[in-house]
C-alpha cells in the first residue's frame, strides 16, 4: 500500500508568501492546504484534522498571533496531537517562551534555509523535541 503524502496546513495572511511556502514544501513532496488566517486554519482543522499532519503558521496575523493559533489547537483535544511550527521573523525571548511553554514543535526564523525548515518539519511530524532555528 502506498504512503499517504504528509499534509501541512500552512497559515500566512500573505497570498503570495503563503504560496511560496506551499510550492517550496509541495517540491520536496508534501501535500498543503493554505489558510489566509487563524479562523480559517481553525476551520479546515476541524474539516480535515484526521488529514493534517503539522501546522506551519506565521506568527502574526489579522485576526490574532501563531501563540493564539497554537493555544487553541493545544486546548482542543481532536487536534491537540498535530505539532505547530511557527516560522516568522519574530525573535522576541519572552514569545518564544511562551510558545515552547504552549506545546510548540519549533520556531522557525525568516529568513530561513530550506533544508533547516525541511528537517524541523520531519522532526515535528516524528515528534522530536522544540527548536528554535
């Protein structure tokens, strides 16, 4: 039997960002499903939570920040197993904190390397410990 493709929810307010990413990850073999914002992503969570393997979500968004978006899936107990990479350009300690302290699986900084978020990705899914990269 084929491997299902892993699937990543990727959250970004920026279309053309959020398709970048979704390109990027779907070139080295991932399936992805954008959402525009945290409301969205909670949304297709809830449609599809047996099909999404991890969330990469940006930090800060319209309707509220990847911290907000991670405390909500940690809280809820049908997806609170999918691990949230937040990749940002944030490097504030105390969110950070705050972040790891919530369940985070890594923080990702912008700019990043393609390989370092490859690996933070893999390691996420397996359930490897937090980074912060």
């Amino acid at each position: 039997m084929k491997e299902m493709k892993k699937r990543i929810l990727v959250v970004e307010d920026f279309a053309s960002i959020r398709k970048f990413v979704c390109e990027t990850l779907g070139r080295r073999g991932y399936a992805t499903i954008g959402a525009s914002n945290m409301k969205e992503a909670l949304s297709l969570l809830e449609l599809a939570s047996d099909q999404i393997h991890l969330v990469l979500t940006d930090y800060n968004m319209p309707d509220g920040t990847g911290l907000d978006l991670l405390t909500l899936i940690k809280e809820n107990d049908a997806i609170k197993n999918i691990p949230v990479i937040i990749l940002t350009a944030d490097t504030n300690p105390d969110r950070i904190r705050m972040a790891k302290a919530a369940g985070l699986a890594a923080w990702v900084k912008k700019p990043y390397r393609a390989e370092t978020l490859f690996t933070e990705i893999e390691q996420a899914i397996k359930g490897g410990c937090p980074h912060i990269v």
